[in-house]
C-alpha cells in the first residue's frame, strides 16, 4: 500500500513538473542580439583570413548645413583659453571610455588662447578607427570635454601598421563586431565646426554604415550602405 502511495504521490509531482515548463512558442523565444556580421572573400570566392575590418559613419545632418568637407572629418581643432599661467593636459579618448588615445598638450602654459589639431592618429601613430571621440580640456582643476566626429575613406595603400582597425577576420574569412563597440548606436549630439574652428551645430550619427576589409596583400574592398539594425543581426558579405 504505501509503495502505491508513492508511486501515485511521484506521479502527480512529474505532471505538476511537466504542467510548469515553460512553453516554446515564438513568443517566448529571446530576440537575437544586435550585432554586425560579415564575410570577406578573394575574387575566387575564398574565405580571406587576417582582413582589417574598418567602419565608415554617416551624419545624420537635421537642420546643420554641414559642409562636404566636414564628411568625413579627420584634421579635427579643438580650441581654449585660458586666464592665467598653470598647468594643462589637453588628450583625446573615445566616447564614454577612459583610456587615452593621444595627449596632445601637457604643460605649464602661459596665459592666451590656444589651437590644437589632432591628425586623427592615435599614440602609437596609427590612423584611429573611424568614430565619436573626445577632446578633454584640463586647466587649474576644471575639465572640458567636447565631442568629435571622426570617419573618412580609406585611401593610399594599405599598411597594417599604421592602422588601428575594429577587428580581423578568422580563417573561415568571418568577423564578428558587437553592437556596444559601434558609434551609430551612441545616442549622443557631436559638435561640428567648419575648417576655421567655427561652430556649425550639433548632429547625430544615422544607421548607415558601410565596412572596409583591408589586406596588405589583397588592398581594400569597401561594402554598399547599410542600416544597422537595433533588432538583430547585420550581415554583409564583401568580395575582393
């Protein structure tokens, strides 16, 4: 009697068990991941390993009569004065990160006004990837920092070692870039000013994009437009 008390009590607990499982209808199912996902290929159609992955931006320009020279923007002023003499770091770092791209002043500089120009390379020498960056300005314990728009083509020849790229392709000739380490999904306004340091407005990056593959022994390729898609993955497929 009371094994058949068990097996009826182990009964009813398995059914209470297979009742609480979750359903897999579709709308249970997790939404996929934002994320952008590419192959690169030789003019053969084989997979290319090693291929820089760069990124190209767009402004969205609302009301800015931005000028052609501004698109794409690498020459970038950042301009400050100050009172009197003292200590000033000026440096440029990546929106929203802490590490340092390049210093550009740091010094005991006499009171004025200043003009800067990054060249758009970062420490080491290497052109940096295109995307929104920071100029921050330290004198006498007060920071200023401004945002900048960095994206161009990507010309001449190509030399591994002076580019910082996003990432390289594995030996199926695939990459993978999240959607975090992308500038279109910042949702921040970027200052713009004209060739003299004049300020122009304010813009925000739009979802097109387009991606490069760069190898030293292959050159450049460069995609269509794309739309960056916020809902799930962005595929390309790019042929030398």
């Amino acid at each position: 009697m009371l094994y058949k008390r068990m097996l009826r009590w182990l009964n009813v607990s398995l059914l209470c068990i297979i009742f609480l499982e979750p359903s897999c209808s579709p709308g249970n199912e997790p939404q996929a991941e934002p994320v952008l996902t590419g192959t690169i290929l030789d003019s053969l159609g084989n997979p290319v390993a090693g291929a820089m992955i760069e990124l190209e931006y767009f402004p969205d320009h609302g009301d800015v009569n931005l000028p052609k020279a501004q698109t794409p923007q690498i020459n970038t002023i950042i301009r400050f004065g100050i009172p009197e003499p003292g200590p000033v770091k000026v440096w440029i770092t990546r929106y929203g990160e802490t590490d340092t791209v390049k210093v550009l002043m740091k010094e005991m500089a006499m009171a004025g006004n200043y003009m800067l120009i990054w060249d758009g390379r970062n420490g080491a020498g290497q052109r940096a990837i295109n995307y929104i960056y920071q100029s921050h300005v330290w004198y006498n314990g007060d920071l200023e920092s401004t945002s900048m728009f960095v994206s161009g083509e990507y010309d001449g020849e190509v030399d591994p070692d002076s580019l910082e790229y996003y990432t390289l392709t594995d030996e199926a000739g695939k990459f993978t870039i999240p959607a975090d380490k992308l500038a279109c999904t910042l949702d921040t306004e970027i200052e713009v000013s004209d060739e003299l340091g004049n300020k122009l407005g304010t813009v925000k990056l739009s979802q097109e994009i387009r991606v490069w593959a760069l190898h030293h022994a292959l050159g450049k390729t460069v995609s269509e437009k794309l739309t960056f898609r916020t809902d799930g993955p962005t595929s390309v497929r790019i042929q030398f």
